[in-house]
C-alpha cells in the first residue's frame, strides 16, 4: 500500500522507459518489507543538475542516475564517495542526514560483489578486461580498488583504452591479444553481444581455469559466455552485476542489503515478459 508516509526512489534517464531498474528495486522493497517505492523518471538530456536541484526540492529518498546524465549528476551534488570522483560519474544519490547529497557510483562494486557471489576474489588475480566504456571504467577502478594484481585493457578506441588503464592506477596496462590466454579473469564489458550472438573477441583465446565474465545480461547466456563454458572456462553471467550494483544502491540508501536472488528473479522475468 503506498501512503502518505511512503518514501520515493526513483530512477531518472533518457531513454528510461526500458529499465529494469523499477523491477528490481520494487521486488527489492518487497523482500525487506520497506514502505518505499521506486519508479522511472524521464529526464532529457541536459537537465541532469535541474533533476539533483527537484530531488532536494521534493526530498526524493534515492535517485539511480543512467544515461546521458552520470556525468552531470556527479558534478551536481555536495559530495563523491572515492570511486565516483575517480570516475567523474554517478550512478546513485543518497540524501544525507544534515540534506546535502553524495554522489556513488556502484557499478564496479557491483561487477566485483557478483564474481564474488559466484565465487571468484579478484585479489591477486590478473585481468583482460575488454572495453573502455562507462561500465569498463568502472570495472577497471573497482578491480583495483580490490587488489587485483593486474588490469590489462583491450579496446577498439585507444584513447578511451588509456583512460581505463589510468584508471585502474599501478595495476593497469594497454593490453596485448596474448591477454586473453594469460589472464585469471577475461571480463566483456563492451556493448558486443547485447541482443545478438556477436563476440567481442576470438574466443579460441579461452582456455581452461580462467574465469569469464560477460557484463552483457541479455541474452543471459551469451555467445562469448557459451564460447567460454566450451574451452573449459567458468563463465559468469552479467545478472549478477546488474542485481548487485542494485542492491548496493538499496545499502545505501536505507541501511539493508536485500536478497540478491530475488531481485535476479525479478529481472528475469521482466526481460522474459519484453522478449516473448
Ligand atoms: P559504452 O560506454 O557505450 O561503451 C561501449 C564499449 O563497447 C566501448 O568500449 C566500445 O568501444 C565498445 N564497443 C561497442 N561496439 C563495438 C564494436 N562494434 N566493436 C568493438 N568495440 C565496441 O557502454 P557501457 O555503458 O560501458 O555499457 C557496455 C555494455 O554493458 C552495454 O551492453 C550495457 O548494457 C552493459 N551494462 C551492463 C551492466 C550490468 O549491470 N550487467 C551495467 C552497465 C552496463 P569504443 O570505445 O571503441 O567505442
């Protein structure tokens, strides 16, 4: 029962109306039984700081940020935890107590807590990371934040594959294609393999023991994830970082960590409902 007294989450972006986010968010509220709802809001481009000054102004209780507006949110607020400063992006607003806003970014927490779940510590580990996009970006700050022992960054665009590498501090490299072998951890953070069987690399490179992961979540399984369970690697799916990037934003902004596995759920059988 939503009431006078329900607080309000909301996800702000252009385009938004295909988020999973309201899914995930609202089957999250459900789970821990907390008097909140979570809902899309469209904001054009440009008029991210206008959507940072109405969420003060209508005292909003946690905003998630996708795009065009991480950017300008990120230098909209009072205050950056550490990664989203690094990142110049954000991707989630909490109000705090004395009402001024910090700004996180959770997707590289997010990537990094789903291996995790899955049973793969970055620490130590060496990294091929494909991509140098936002979600990359992330990443590669997140796995050097968590002790990888080395980032290697393979992508099309040098000058954003530098920016990745600068990125992941002392640990990052421009990689080489005899990253794909070398590496612990193969991770496809580019756009290949959204919505098609496209590979964002040989996949002959793959071999036994390594782990790959795709942050691509749909297909769930993905070509490169198939290519991967075929040389003998263990593949991980990009729900996990989509449920827990999500589930650090609920920490964040009331305190509790809801069921990961109930949020996956929910993200299932919204994309299952779209792609039927
Ligand atoms: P982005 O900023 O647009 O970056 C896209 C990346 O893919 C860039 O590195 C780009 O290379 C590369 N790329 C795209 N098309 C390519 C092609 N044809 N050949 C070679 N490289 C290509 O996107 P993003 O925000 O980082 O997101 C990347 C993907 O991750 C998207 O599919 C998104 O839906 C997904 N994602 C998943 C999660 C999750 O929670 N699982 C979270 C965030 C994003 P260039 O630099 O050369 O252009």
């Amino acid at each position: 029962m939503i009431s006078g007294a329900t607080r309000v989450a909301a996800v702000i972006g252009s385009p938004v109306h295909h988020s999973l986010s309201p899914a995930l968010h609202n089957a999250a509220f459900a789970q821990l039984g907390v008097d909140w709802v979570y809902v899309a809001l469209h904001v054009a481009p440009g008029d991210g700081q206008r959507a940072v000054d109405a969420m003060r102004t209508l005292q909003i209780s946690g905003l998630s940020v996708t795009m065009p507006h991480k950017e300008a949110v990120a230098a909209s607020v009072d205050e950056l935890d550490p990664a989203a400063a690094a990142l110049r992006s954000v991707n989630t607003v909490v109000p705090q107590g004395d009402g001024s806003l910090k700004g996180y970014s959770t997707d590289g927490a997010g990537f990094v807590a789903s291996l995790a779940a899955a049973g793969h510590e970055v620490h130590g580990r060496s990294v091929c990371l494909l991509g140098a996009g936002g979600a990359a970006r992330a990443i590669a700050d997140a796995l050097a934040r968590s002790g990888a022992a080395r980032v290697a960054v393979l992508n099309r665009t040098l000058a954003t594959a530098q920016d990745a590498v600068q990125l992941a501090g002392s640990v990052g490299v421009l990689g080489v294609p005899s990253d794909l072998r070398d590496s612990d951890i193969v991770v496809n953070a580019t756009s290949i393999g959204m919505g098609s069987d496209d590979l964002p690399c040989d996949p002959s490179a793959l071999r036994a023991g390594q782990v790959v992961a795709d942050i691509v979540y749909h297909p769930r399984h993905t070509a490169f994830l198939r290519a991967a369970h075929a040389a003998g690697a263990t593949p991980v799916d990009g729900l996990g970082m989509l449920v827990h990037q999500a589930a650090l934003q609920q920490q964040l902004w009331h305190g509790h960590l809801p069921d990961v596995q109930v949020m996956a759920v929910a993200a299932e059988r919204e994309l299952a409902a779209r792609h039927q």
